[in-house]
C-alpha cells in the first residue's frame, strides 16, 4: 500500500465486474507476490489519502501499476465519496479513474465532472465484449460512454487483440471511443506468460502490426492513438501528434516533427523536449521538418501542457545520477542487465556521453510468453543473463539493474531481495530508473 500511495495510486479494490479473457491475475506462478484486497472500508481509506501528498503526478484510481490487484473502481460501495474525499485533500492536483464504464451511470459522470475528474475509459472491445470481456450488458455499457462526450475529459483505452476481435472490431473501437470523446487513445500491447493460454493464439507479428495500425488510425482519426509501449529504438524527440486546441496546435507543429531546441537549450530525448516546454512561458521551439529547420513559439503559461504528444524515453537527469555511481573511470567498465525494451535507449543515451559500458539484455524466465517490462523481472532472471553472458564480459565494476524491478525494500516479485545478486556473483549492485 505504501509503495501504491508514494507512487500517486490510490487502490480501494480488487473485486470487478467482469472476466476478461487477457487478464492475467490467475495465470501468475504461485511464489508471485501480488495481492487482491477489498473493498476497502471506508476509514482505512480516508487514513492513507494524506501519504499521496508526495505524488509525482495526478492522483490515480482504478490501474494496476503496482503489486495490488485492481478491479473495477466502481464497484466500490464508497466509490463518489472516496473521490470527494480525495478531490477535498488536493484540490489542485489531477484525479484520473480508469473504469470499465459499465457502472458509469449520467448523474455520477456528471458529478464526477464537476470535481474536475479524468475518466480513462477501459473499452477494448465494441463488437465482441461478451466474449472478451464477460461483458453481461454490452448495450448498457457502451450506452454509458457514449453519454460522456462533451460531459467530462476522457481517455480510452484498449488491450489489441486483433487475433481474437479482428481488425475491424479494433478499428470500430477506436471510432468509438473518439465518437464518445475521446482526445486519445492508448493501444495496449497484448503481454502474457507462457502459462497464459493467449500466448500461444497470438501471431508473433501483433506487436508491429498493432504499431503500424496505431499510427494509421491517428491519421484516420485526428487524435493521438499511442501503442503502449512503443519500442523504442532512440532518444529521437519526434513528435506523435499534435492535440486539438493546444499552444502547439496553434503554432503550426505537426506530427513527424523532430523537436531539437526548446528555449534555446539542445534536448537529449523526448521527455526532456517535453518537460523543458511544460515547463517554460511561451517557449520557442526548433524543429527538424522535411530536411529543413524551422522556429515556432508556443503561447503558454509555465507548467502547463505544450500540446504535442511524445513517447517517454529516458529521464536523462535520473541517468546523469546513476552515471555518477555506476563506476565509470575504473579500470573495468560497469555492467548494465537490463530488459528488451529499455536497453536500446540506454544504448543511445551511453554512446551520446561518450560512456563505455557492456549492456546484456535480460528474458523473463519467471513468467516467459513474451513478457518484455522491467518491472516484471526477477533477481534470478537477472543472475541467469548474468551467469549466459559471463564468459563474454570483462569483469565489471558494477553491475546496475532496473529499480522498477524491485519494490520499496528492495524485494523483487519473488520477495528475493536485489541484494541476493551480490551475495552470488560478488559484485556491487546499483540500482538505477
């Protein structure tokens, strides 16, 4: 609970409404350490609303971002007073629900409205919810999110399973959803164990079609449609898109554009273009366009959204610091084991610095399928690419593995303390991310 609150999650309960066929609580191996509560009683609820005063960002309800199960939010008896306790609390910060909507009568959106709520709308499917998702009332559902444009700010959201709904279910999806009101739309890349039984119904090609459909769709569309995560394979700050009625908008940026200076100041990666321009009054920008440069200004208050979209990449600032304890200078160059995912950009960010490093990429073993985050890793996954590489590497200084693979005490999904690594193999472990 405590690791869920510092990080801006407020969970109140794992019980939901539905079944969907992607979700993957009951396919986990049994030494994984995740946890189902609730609904929680009310005045627990109300004890821990004040330890999210150090989060980093909006107040969240309603995702699974840490090791608690979450269900359907509003299942949850308390469910309006818990998010007027909340919005009583912090009266300037961001609340966002994610729900399946098929709860989400007019008067609690409205409501919900009028606390200055975020709705992030868990749709994934329009044609085939039944099946997907157990859905015991389709037309309610879809009902409820249709009723919500021009009433509240909503996201939708939508785990890709064209192997399952067909593309053209996916496409309807997504006009739905902007229909409905949506400003984006975040396209989930479908993840499973090996013990999942999607895993092996799913065409090894998914991933890079649902990519390259996500960027036809925001053409289609005129909204950002971001396949989550990206794939990354550079610091690049290219634009996605541009939203509607933004300062970016309004300076004529568009998407493909790559973002090279912000107030003068050269940006190293997409979210340091994104934040060194959140964080400026009406900050110049210097584009790459069509082989040619161009300055545009945006009209903007300081700490406000520039309007453009990026793909995180690297918080460089949290690399500067890690480069600072990670050995470099000694007679051997650190080690870095990192996921698929991530190790590219490290790549990118360790050649723009001019650092040596030997950076071996890590496969879940725990969970297998093709599981590819980080933050699913284990230390015995981290020891075996460790043990696979060690007669490729020079002897290193130290060896940084990814901080989102471990919780607040330093325990990974096993409960395995990273410290085991060092009791192992000897060397120093620094903990970067």
């Amino acid at each position: 609970m405590y690791q869920a609150l510092k990080e801006g999650v407020l969970p109140i309960t794992s019980v939901c409404n539905m079944g969907c066929v992607f979700c993957s609580n009951r396919y986990n191996p049994k030494s994984c350490e995740v946890f189902s509560i609730g609904p929680r009683d009310l005045e627990d609820i109300e004890e821990t609303i004040p330890w999210l005063q150090g989060a980093p960002g909006a107040i969240v309800i309603g995702e699974s971002v840490t090791r608690i199960n979450e269900g359907e939010p509003l299942t949850h008896p308390h469910f309006m007073t818990i998010v007027e306790k909340v919005r009583d609390a912090y009266p300037e910060k961001p609340i966002r629900v994610t729900t399946n909507a098929s709860l989400l009568s007019p008067e609690k959106s409205r409501r919900l409205a009028s606390l200055g709520v975020e709705l992030i709308i868990s749709l994934n499917t329009v044609g085939k919810r039944k099946e997907v998702m157990a859905d015991p009332e389709p037309e309610v559902t879809l009902r409820n999110v249709s009723a919500l444009n021009g009433v509240i700010k909503l996201e939708g959201s939508i785990v890709a399973l064209p192997f399952v709904t067909g593309w053209d279910d996916l496409r309807e999806t997504c006009r739905f959803l902007k229909d409905s009101g949506a400003i984006s739309i975040r396209l989930l890349a479908p993840g499973f164990s090996a013990a999942h039984p999607l895993f092996k119904e799913m065409p090894s090609s998914t991933w890079e079609e649902c990519r390259r459909f996500a960027g036809e769709m925001t053409r289609a569309l005129g909204i950002p449609v971001l396949f989550e995560p990206p794939v990354l394979r550079d610091l690049c700050a290219r634009v996605e898109a541009v939203m509607e009625g933004t300062p970016a908008k309004a300076a004529g940026m568009r998407a493909g554009d790559i973002i090279t200076r912000v107030a003068g100041i050269q940006v190293d990666s997409r979210k340091d273009a994104f934040e060194l321009a959140r964080e400026r009054e009406n900050p110049k920008i210097t584009l790459l366009r069509d082989g040619g440069q161009i300055e545009v200004a945006l009209a903007k208050p300081r700490r406000t959204s520039p309007g453009f979209v990026v793909y995180e990449d690297l918080d460089l600032r949290a690399f500067s610091a890690w480069a600072a304890r990670a050995g470099f200078g000694r007679k051997a160059p650190p080690l870095i084991l990192t996921s698929s995912l991530a190790r590219p950009l490290i790549s990118a960010a360790l050649e723009s610095r001019g650092l040596e490093a030997q950076v071996v990429t890590v496969r879940s073993r725990y969970f297998g399928g093709n599981i590819q985050a980080g933050g699913l890793l284990t230390v015995g996954d981290f020891l075996a690419a460790y043990n696979n590489a060690l007669r490729d590497l020079k002897p290193p200084s130290t060896v940084t593995l990814p901080k989102r693979a471990f919780d607040a005490w330093g325990r990974d999904l096993e409960g395995v303390s990273y410290k085991r690594f060092t009791e192992e193999t000897g060397c120093q472990v620094v903990l970067a991310g």
